[in-house]
C-alpha cells in the first residue's frame, strides 16, 4: 500500500534551477554596490559580498575571478535597471533638432546619475580602481564609458549633418569639451556639480569663448 500510495503521489515540483541562479546573481549584485557604498572598495572583500547577499564564497568564484569584475557587472546591472524603471531599452540621447537643448538635458541627467548614492560609491570606485588596475581599466572604458560616449558622437554627427555644427569637427574630441571636465570636476571634487555648471559647459563648448 505504501509504494501504491507513493506512485500517485503528486509530484514534486522541478526547482528552476535558472531562476535560483538569477536570483543569487542579484543578490551579489546588491551585496556588492551596498558594500561599496558603505565602506569603500579598499575594504569589500569576496568573504563580505558572499556573507551579505547569503551565498558561499564558491558561488562567486564560479561566475566572477575578482571583486572587480563583480563590481563592474553589478554596476552595469544597476544602470540596465534604472533603463528599464525609465522605459527604455538603453539610454539615448534625444535628437529634437535643438543640439544645445538636448545635451543640457542628457547632461543634467548625468548630474542626477553622479549624485545618486546609488550610483556615486560604485562608479568612482571603479573609476579610481581602473587608474591602477589597468586591466580592469581598459574593461571599464570599454563596457561603461565607451557605450556612452558613442551616444555624443552619434548625436554630434547627427548635429553636423543638420548644418548645426562644423562639418570639419572631430566629434571626438569636441564631445570632450562638456564630458571632461564635469568628470574631473566630480572625481576630483573640486567644486560641486550642477544643472547650471553643466548647461554653461555646454553654451562654451558650442559658442566659444571669443566674442560672437
């Protein structure tokens, strides 16, 4: 009776396995930036980030050969889901046909992202850690900052093609008169960064500084 009453016993559920997997990832992800914000790159360790999101230190190593490596996910993560709670796929930068309007706002937005606790721990770590990890440097230009400095290129071409701006302009190198010097302003804290700082940037980087 008892193997009958075992043979037509519902089954088990299958654990989804891929759903566990995805849910331990996250954990690490949030372990990892939360650590980072609260006592700094120098001191999160593997031990820390597996302890806080509750999973074996194994689990880590499996995916990631670094914290830095988890760090840099974590945060590519959390700019993939701050995207999404916004609606998009990606982030852009809009093209209204006004170039001056549209870089004010994506770089108010930027002002917004660098003030965010969220998103200020995590980022000048790794900014300042890829200064002497040169592999996780090249990493973090290629994954985070190149990505977003081809969205300004793409939106100067857009400009030049529109007569907006110089058709012999670099968009490489113009793009760095408003994208440089906020970030040294804010890696180097020298002074606060705000909608206005970033819209004079802009209004130099367009107009120059020579009389019109």
């Amino acid at each position: 009776m008892a193997a009958q009453k075992s043979a037509h016993a519902p089954d088990k559920p299958i654990p989804d396995a891929t759903r566990r997997s995805q849910r331990s990832r996250q954990a690490i992800y949030d372990a990892a930036l939360a650590l980072v914000g609260e006592v700094g790159y120098p001191k999160t360790t593997i031990e820390g980030i597996a302890a806080r999101a509750g999973v074996g230190k194994q689990t880590i190593y499996r995916w990631w050969s670094s914290k830095a490596d988890v760090l840099l996910e974590a945060f590519l993560d959390l700019g993939d889901r701050a995207a999404a709670a916004e609606g998009q796929a990606t982030y852009a930068i809009p093209d209204t046909g006004d170039l001056a309007a549209d870089l004010k706002a994506v770089l108010r937005g930027t002002v917004d992202e660098l003030r965010d606790p969220k998103f200020e721990g995590p980022s000048r770590a790794l900014a300042a850690e890829g200064l002497v990890d040169e592999q996780l440097g090249r990493r973090f230009v290629a994954k985070l900052l190149e990505p977003s400095l081809q969205l300004y290129v793409d939106r100067l071409r857009s400009a030049q093609a529109a007569g907006q701006v110089r058709p012999d302009i670099d968009p490489r190198i113009g793009l760095e008169l408003f994208v440089s010097p906020l970030a040294q302003r804010w890696l180097q804290q020298t002074a606060p960064i705000s909608y206005e700082y970033t819209d004079t940037l802009v209004d130099y980087a367009l107009h120059g500084l020579a009389p019109r």
